[in-house]
C-alpha cells in the first residue's frame, strides 16, 4: 500500500484553510498511486495556538470528521488526519482514520503527553490500541511523544499492527528521533512506522520536518527534509512477512523475565 507523509504546519488557527491544504494534498497522494494519506501532529488547527485548541476542538464525529470523509471519498484513498477532539468538558489530543469510502475507523488519544505546554491543554488518553484494516494492511495509531515509549510499539507488534502511523510535532533539538530512534522501532517490532511531522516555526517551537517511514529492516523508505513536503513510500506485506521470519523477535521473547518492569 502506497504511503503518502503530509509534512506540512498548515495555517494553524484556521480549520478551513487546512482542510483545503488537505484536499490538495489528498488529490497529489491519489493521483501518485497513495491509498493511505497521514498528516501531521494537531494539523486540523495547527499546534501552538494556545487557548484556541479549546475553542476549536470537536467530536470525532463533527464536522471537520465529515468533511475529510468527503475528501476521502472524492480522492479515493484513506486519511489519518490529527486534531484536538471535544468529549463534554475533557480535550484529547487525538488522530482519527477514515477509509476511502468515508468511513470512521479508528479514534486515537494521545497517552502520553509532552511538557508544561500539551498538559495544560490536553487529557490524556487510556486506550493504547487503536488500529485498523486498509488494503489488508493492520494499521495502528500513536502520537508524536507516544512512539518514545518501547512499551507502545511493543503493545502494537503484540497486536498485529503491520504499519504504525505516528503524527508528531517533533520539534529542535530532538531530531533524532526521525533519524534514528524511527528506523530501530521498526526493526525491534518488525512493522512498518511511518512517522509524520510538522515543519517550520510555530510560536515558540521550531518543528524539524524530517518525516519518514521506515521499514521492518531499520531502512528508510522515504525521508522528507526541513521544509513543508509530501513524500511517498509503500507498504509491502510480502517483505514485512519475510522480514518477521528472518528477525523472529516477537517468537523469542521471554515475557516472564519482564515482570519487574512494570
């Protein structure tokens, strides 16, 4: 399944606006072959824009969840799209997927959030798995500082996830995570992640770009720079079950070892 990675910030505080970079970007990925289209970290509204998350945040079934199953539909292809979901008084930082026919798939909240900022504005999520089926691929979500704990990725290796999607707002100095702690992911789960960033100055942070999706070899598959980019890449199941047979991590483990770890 062909991959596309939207590195781009949008127009943070303006859900129309980045609806339309959607739906630009969504006719380049269908038009180059895409069947799966990620965005980044928080892209509906954009990321630093303080108070406004409250304001602009909605239910995974509002109306921006109906317009990207619009754009989804017209395109042709699924959407893993990010934005901060309304639930009574409680906001999450959230993913949600859509398939290609406009339907609802999965909802994600982000577990474990990052610094002063993200606590102040956010409840963090309870469920660790969230995944579904696209083009016969086992797609599971986590977000930005989520993927920094093992035990995450480990939970979606354990539970059948063949591509792990990862919108992030990664920002300087902590690039190394897209450059190297991505790549070993992969290969110590044995899945596919790919892994979506935000670019440019934003308020106080500056995202480094750099998105990726690696493979179950701890190989790139495609790598964006620093600026605003879409960068494609596919998802061969074939070579993720050949890679699983030659690297049988998940077969050799020796969970009762590992009790005192949690």
């Amino acid at each position: 399944m062909r991959t596309a990675l939207l590195q781009s910030s949008g127009r943070p505080g303006s859900t129309v606006e980045n609806l339309k970079v959607l739906d630009e970007a969504a006719g380049r990925a269908a038009a180059a072959g895409a069947g799966l289209l990620v965005t980044p970290e928080m892209f509906l509204t954009g990321y630093a824009i303080g108070d406004a998350i409250g304001r602009l945040a909605e239910p995974a079934d509002g109306e921006c969840a109906d317009a990207i199953a619009e754009i989804a539909t017209n395109h042709g292809l699924a959407i893993a799209y990010a934005y901060p979901e309304r639930d009574g008084d409680a906001v999450f930082n959230s993913a949600q997927l859509i398939s290609a026919d406009g339907t609802r798939l999965a909802n994600y909240r982000k577990t474990h959030l990052f610094g002063c900022f993200e606590r102040d504005h956010f409840t963090p999520g309870g469920q660790q798995i969230a995944q579904a089926e696209i083009n016969g691929v086992r797609v599971g979500i986590l977000i930005c500082y989520d993927v920094e704990f093992p035990e995450n990725v480990r939970a979606h290796a354990l539970a059948g996830t063949d591509l792990l999607v990862v919108p992030t707002a990664q920002m300087h100095p902590f690039q190394f995570v897209a450059e190297s702690m991505i790549p070993v992911r992969a290969f110590e789960n044995q899945m596919y992640v790919a892994y979506v960033n935000r670019a440019g100055q934003e308020g106080e942070f500056e995202f480094v770009g750099l998105s990726t999706l690696a493979g179950p070899d701890g190989i790139a598959r495609t790598r964006a720079g620093r600026a605003e980019d879409l960068v494609l890449a596919d998802v061969d199941p074939a070579f993720l079950a050949a890679s699983r047979e030659a690297n049988p991590y998940l077969l050799d483990r020796r969970p009762g070892l590992y009790g005192p770890l949690v």
